[in-house]
C-alpha cells in the first residue's frame, strides 16, 4: 500500500492557482521530499494532506482512507509540524510535551524510546517557557510533540528554515533514524543541499511538478557540461552575458559564475575564455565541477521555460 496516493491535484485562492495537475505518490517507509523555493505550493500540499484544507479537484489517499471521507481517522494516524512554530509559548518544553500526549491519547514514557535522541537536548531546558527556546530546539521539541503517539506518517514543512546549519544536520540525522522506527516522512525544504538525505524528491516550481526521482538519478540526468568561475566581477559579467552567443546556461553561484555547455564542450570552453579575454574579465578556477541539485533544479527550470 502506498501511504500517500495523489492524482491530479488542484487548488487554487481566487484567481491564483496555488497547485495545478499535482500528482505523485509516496511509498510507506519512504523519506520523500518536496523541494522548492518559497511559493512554489508545498505548504499548500501539507495543508491539504494534513485535512486542514480541501482541495479544488483531484484524488487523494492517505494511509489508505480518503482525505474528505475519513479526515478524523487520518488526523489520528499522522504527526505534522506546520512551517512556522505552533506550539504554546507560555508553557514549559516538559508541559507542551505532556499536552500532545494527553491529546492523542499516548503517554511520554510508551513512546520516549522513538523521541529519546531528541529529548535527551531537550531535557535539560524541560523547565524553559517554549517560547524561549533558540530555533533548533523549538523545532526539535515541536518534532517530539509530532512524534509523541508515534505516527503512522509524518508532515514536515520546511522544519529546519532559519535554523543553523548545526542544528540542521543534526535534526535530518534524526528523520533518517525515524525512517527505522516504520514512520513514513514526507518533508519539504527550499534548501537544495538537503534534499539528497531523502529516498526521493519531488522539484516543484510555481504550483507544478518539474521531475520526481532520487537525488542520485537526477543529478545523473544533469544535461550540460558544468563549469564554474570565480570573479569579483560577477555582476558586470552576468549583465554583459547575453553578447554572449553560446549553447549554454549561466547563473550566479556566490562569487562565482555557474555556466552549463550544451554541445562539443571543448570547442564551446575556448569560444567561452576567448570572450572573457575581449570583454577584459579577470578570473580564475575556471573548471569543470559535478552538478548539485540546485544547478540541476536550474536547469530543469531552463529546459521547461523554452520547451
């Protein structure tokens, strides 16, 4: 059984379509991700998927009930930490705790064996008001109140935005153990770099789905010959880049110059330097690099919007 089923989904506010033709399906045990920029329509999928919102058109299952019919015994069988924090403020971490248990009818101690990684950080500011918590911990006790009557799947928007990298690493060390535990995870992220600790991802951009496969296997699809630059002249470049004619796609990495070539790589690389040289741009490390997926994201929007 698939634990998430999802056909040809539509939702739209007013005149703004906020999702249009989603359909894809997450397997039980899996770690899936949804990977976009802000707006891109992940939280409008959560919010349908958790039966806070009713879609427009389309089918969905979750855990196998329908979404309209059977919206109570879904909210009892998943977790779900919304993207901005939603627990109460004013209590203790050890008392936010103790209300979800109580809520779902669990109790800490049946399921302190799956929360323990993160309890064991948590339990030293047990007496601390949530509210002044730093914002890796108020996410990492917001995953224990989601975890605490242990789900059958978990909904995870964006929960490491505006979080330290630290923090970050640690709480996806903590969703690949959860993996163990039978829960099946379906996350978003708008950081490109987390989504290759999924099983699979979903890039999605402007309401639409753009591809859905591993993180290995899109990476490998990557088109182009990638190159990257280093320039202190970055923004002078991309402004004068278009007098470049050459098959390629170039976009700003930091201080550097991402630039993907699509044809007989060597003889596009001279045609390239030959026009730095006359346009009188000074740079170095010009080399060729292994996509991320980001570049692969970029190119993906690239290839999409001159379909």
């Amino acid at each position: 059984m698939q634990a998430i089923e999802i056909k040809q989904l539509n939702k739209s506010y007013r005149a703004i379509k906020a999702i249009e033709n989603i359909s894809f399906s997450v397997a039980e045990g899996e770690l899936f991700g949804l990977v976009g920029p802000d707006g891109a329509g992940k939280s409008t999928i959560f919010n349908i998927l958790a039966t806070l919102l009713k879609p427009d058109a389309g089918e969905v299952s979750v855990l196998g009930l329908d979404l309209i019919k059977d919206y109570l015994k879904i909210r009892r069988k998943i977790g779900y930490l919304p993207g901005i924090f939603s627990l109460y403020p004013d209590l203790t971490v050890e008392e936010n705790l103790r209300f979800f248990a109580v809520m779902y009818k669990s109790s800490i101690k049946e399921n302190m064996k799956l929360i323990r990684p993160l309890w064991d950080q948590l339990s030293a500011f047990k007496k601390r008001p949530a509210g002044k918590l730093s914002g890796g911990m108020k996410q990492k006790l917001a995953l224990c109140c989601a975890l605490i009557h242990k789900p059958e799947l978990l909904f995870l928007d964006e929960p490491t935005t505006g979080v330290d990298p630290v923090s970050r690493k640690e709480f996806w060390d903590i969703l690949n153990s959860i993996q163990t535990q039978n829960i099946t995870v379906l996350v978003s992220t708008p950081y490109m770099d987390e989504a290759s600790r999924c099983n699979r991802i979903a890039l999605i951009q402007n309401g639409g789905i753009i591809k859905i496969e591993t993180p290995q296997q899109i990476v490998l699809d990557f088109e182009g010959e990638l190159f990257s630059m280093e320039t202190s002249e970055i923004f002078h470049l991309l402004a004068i880049m278009e007098k470049c004619r050459l098959n390629c796609n170039y976009y700003p990495y930091g201080n550097h110059l991402h630039i993907a070539f699509y044809g007989n790589k060597a003889e596009l690389l001279t045609e390239f330097i030959q026009f730095l040289d006359e346009q009188h741009i000074i740079y170095k490390n010009l080399e060729a690099i292994n996509p991320s997926i980001e570049d692969c994201f970029i190119e993906l929007i690239n290839k999409k919007a001159h379909a």
